[in-house]
C-alpha cells in the first residue's frame, strides 16, 4: 500500500480522500492555492504545499507544481479526485515517468474513454448499445449534414467530443436552426475544452439518466454495482442522484450491469469509474460516456452497499486484488443525495460566491454530510460551486426522501444564495415521489417551462 498520497485537489472530495487515506494508515499531503490556505482539506491533511496563485490554471492544474510537491514531500501516490487533473492524460503520463503512481486507470484507458467520438465507436464494436449519431465531427458548412440529421431524425443533440459539465451541447428539433447550433456548440466547447470538435446524436426524450459504478483490477477482474439514478439535472448537470433506480428492476440491472462489466473491459479498466447510459421510456438503454474517475455521486452506492468507494480505489492502484464480486452486493435500502450547491435556484443557477455567515449542516440518523465549508468560509468565484453533500439513507426510497425532506428543514446557510429551497421543492414534488424522474424534471414540473 501506498505510504503518502498527494490529492490534487480541493474541497469535500479533498476532504474525503484524507479520510479515507487515515483510515487506511496513509499520510497525505494537501496543496492548495494562495487562496485556499484556510481550506478544509488543508487543515485535515499531515502536510500541506501552496502551489501557486488563486487561478486554478496556476494552481490546481499546474503540473510542473504538484510534481514538485509530490517529490518534495516524498509522496509515493497522487490522487487527482474528479475535475481538475483527474482525466488528463498528459498528467497521469508525467505522473508514470516521474515513478509516482496516478491513482486511476493507465492513460490508454483515459485516452480511449475521453473522447466521445472514439468511445462510442470502441463501445459498438464490444456490442454495446449507443446512440445512433454522426459517427464522426461534423461543421455547418458540410454539405451532408442534412441528410446525417434527417437520418437519424429529429431532434437531435449536438454534443462537443471532448464533452464535460454539460458544455458544448445544443438540441435541436428542426433543420432551421441547425447549421447556428452547430456554430454556438463549437464556440463553447472550444471556450471550455479547447477543442471546438462536436458531432450529432438522436436526442431521447424524458430520459432517465442511468450509471453503474464499476471497479477493476491489474489482473483482468472487473465488477459493477448497483445503478445510480442521476436524472434530476440543471443545464444537463446532475443536481440530485439515488440509488437504485427508480425505473430499474433487476432484469434490467444485470444487463446493464454486465453491459457496463464489457464497457470497462474494453478499455481493460483498472480502479474506479463510471459508466453512463441514457435509457428511454420503454427500457432501452444506450452508453453514452464513461467517466474514468471517482465521481461526486459515489456517497450514494457507498451508503447503499456499504462498500467504501475511495478505499476501493486506493487498493486497486497500489495492485491489490479485487474482492467484490457484482452477484453478492446486496443493495441495503434506498440513498438519495442532493448537491448544495452556491448558486441561486431563481435566477438561471447563477453562481452565488461570498462569505458563510451563520451556518448549520443537518444530520441525526440516516444523514451522511460530505463538506468543506464552515461559518466563516469564503466561497470564491475561481473554483466550482459545489459546498455541500447530503445524503440521506432509509430502509425503502419513501422514508430516504422522508429523512432528505427533514434534513433539508435544517439547513441553514446565511451570506450566499444555495441550491436548497430546490431540493425541498423536489423532495416534496409528487412525481419525484412517485419516481417519475427524467432529464428534464425541473423544467417540467418545477419551473414549469
Ligand atoms: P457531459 O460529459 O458534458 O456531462 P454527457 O454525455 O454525460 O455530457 O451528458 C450529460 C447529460 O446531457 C445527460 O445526462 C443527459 O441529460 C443529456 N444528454 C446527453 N446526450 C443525450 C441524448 N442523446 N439524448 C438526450 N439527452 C442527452
């Protein structure tokens, strides 16, 4: 096992890596920009390196800078969490060469998997259900679009290849307006990514939003486990996820489970990841990405399974054995976690930075809070807006959202705007209730737009 671990990180995910490196005996190392000096995460990490300015290009992606740290402080592991370096290739590259182990898959494995156009292509071929799409990048002036759209019939979603976050994604339900949605989506995705590549798909209607954790070992051992429902989502990012699924039973479990098992093994996938489906009214269900990193949902099949994702994950890249086998996870009840997120609910989820006031955090029984803020905690505006998890667990899906509803009652968050009065409003919606949850939830019966 690893001795001293490097996050590459920040924030609750920060936080929940240093924990589970404590439980296993693992000094850690936190680093953090000017900024961040009174973060969380540095206060509970055994040592802490500044490694740049406030600028997240100058500091929490500054490669030359956390190798640096990781040498200085004689880590022997870096694990990057999610966003920030977590799916770059180049770094888990550097990373490999400078003999410090990238806690995650090989590069080929983020390589394959982070460009949409070639992971749906490699997907296909290990039989694998997908989209039927474009196939390859398309621009506003080739003159066969019309015909790949009409083709794969209206609407369609045009998607940026090098695709997270939502960016870079435009839906379009007729040939008007398709040659300027393929101009904005370029513009964006090369805003965000850099890369202004973007292709076509059949855009599903009121889809739920699917993906089942899986993990793999060195040794060719791969398991999945139970689904992760992810559909109640604000500009096509997820707000609120649960475990199971609402729309799934367990015929559909173990196919798409195992569809998720040959989705990894592909990519010979070592450690945690997440393979993502869309699956339609009448049960079809289709890949859509792989994200080859742990995810900010994973508290969900954590609660549900009683397994410990980060744990899991440290183990599989120090090189030891999988242990879990997908048939005997039993699923204990029912999870639900809600993002807090500081940003205001009314106003488009316009970010809401400032300074914590007055701050209480619910818990009590079935109540899990994965955070980094306190009272007195300056959110800023450089960094994502993510301050809060809660999760909440119950024996059925009634009494989770049960225990979620009173959670939510105890929140109290002063000096920022968040994302709570929403969650209340879906937590007490009766479709959301029932479990008629799809991707456009918020839309259809919250806003009503
Ligand atoms: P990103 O990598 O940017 O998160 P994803 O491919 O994971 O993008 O898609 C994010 C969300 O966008 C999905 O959860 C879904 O709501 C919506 N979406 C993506 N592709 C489609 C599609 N073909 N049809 C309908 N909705 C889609």
């Amino acid at each position: 096992m690893f001795k001293k671990v490097l996050i590459a990180n920040r924030g609750e995910i920060a936080c929940r890596i240093i924990r589970a490196c404590r439980e296993l005996d693992i000094k850690t190392v936190a680093i953090h920009s000017e900024i961040d000096k009174e973060s969380m995460h540095v206060k509970l990490a055994d040592q802490a390196i500044c490694v740049g300015p406030a600028s997240a290009l100058e500091s929490y992606l500054n490669i030359p800078s956390i190798i640096a740290a990781a040498e200085i402080s004689g880590a022997d592991a870096i694990h990057p969490g999610y966003g920030f370096l977590s799916e770059n290739t180049y770094f888990a590259e550097v990373c490999q060469t400078c003999g410090i182990k990238f806690i995650g898959p090989s590069k080929e494995s983020i390589e394959q998997m982070g460009d949409k156009i070639s992971a749906i292509a490699l997907m296909k071929k290990a039989g694998i259900p997908t989209v039927s799409g474009s196939n390859g990048p398309v621009n506003a002036d080739d003159s066969n679009i019309f015909d790949i759209a009409k083709k794969i019939g209206y609407p369609i979603i045009i998607k940026a290849t090098a695709g997270g976050g939502g960016k870079g994604m435009r839906v379009v339900v007729s040939k008007e307006t398709l040659q300027n949605a393929i101009i904005t989506a370029q513009t964006e995705a090369k805003a965000s990514f850099g890369n202004p590549s973007v292709y076509m798909e059949k855009y599903i209607e009121e889809p739920h939003h699917v993906e089942f954790q899986i993990l793999g070992d060195r040794y060719g051992k791969i398991a999945y486990l139970p689904e992760r429902d992810c559909s109640i989502q604000r500009r096509h990012q997820k707000l609120v996820e649960e475990s199971p699924s609402p729309l799934i039973n367990e015929a559909l479990r173990k196919k798409m489970g195992k569809a998720a098992k040959n989705a990894a093994a592909a990519v010979k996938y070592v450690t945690v990841g997440t393979v993502e489906f869309l699956v339609d009214k009448k049960g079809n269900f289709y890949f859509m990405e792989m994200n080859t990193r742990i995810q900010v949902e994973h508290p969900v099949t954590e609660v549900v399974t009683g397994l410990d994702l980060v744990k899991e994950q440290l183990k599989l890249a120090a090189g030891e054995k999988l242990s879990i086998v997908s048939e005997k996870v039993k699923i204990l009840g029912h999870a639900i976690e809600c993002r807090i997120n500081a940003e205001d609910p009314d106003k488009d989820f316009i970010p809401s930075p400032g300074t914590i006031g007055r701050l209480f955090l619910p818990g009590g029984p079935g109540i899990r809070l994965d955070t980094h803020v306190y009272s007195g905690y300056m959110i800023s505006s450089f960094y994502d807006n993510l301050i809060a998890k809660i999760i909440a667990f119950g024996c059925d899906r009634d009494e989770a959202i049960k225990k979620m509803q009173r959670a939510l009652r105890e929140v109290e968050i002063e000096g920022i705007k968040n994302t709570s009065s929403l969650h209340s409003r879906v937590m007490s919606n009766e479709n959301f209730c029932k479990g008629s949850v799809c991707t456009n939830f918020l839309s259809k019966y919250i806003y009503g737009k």
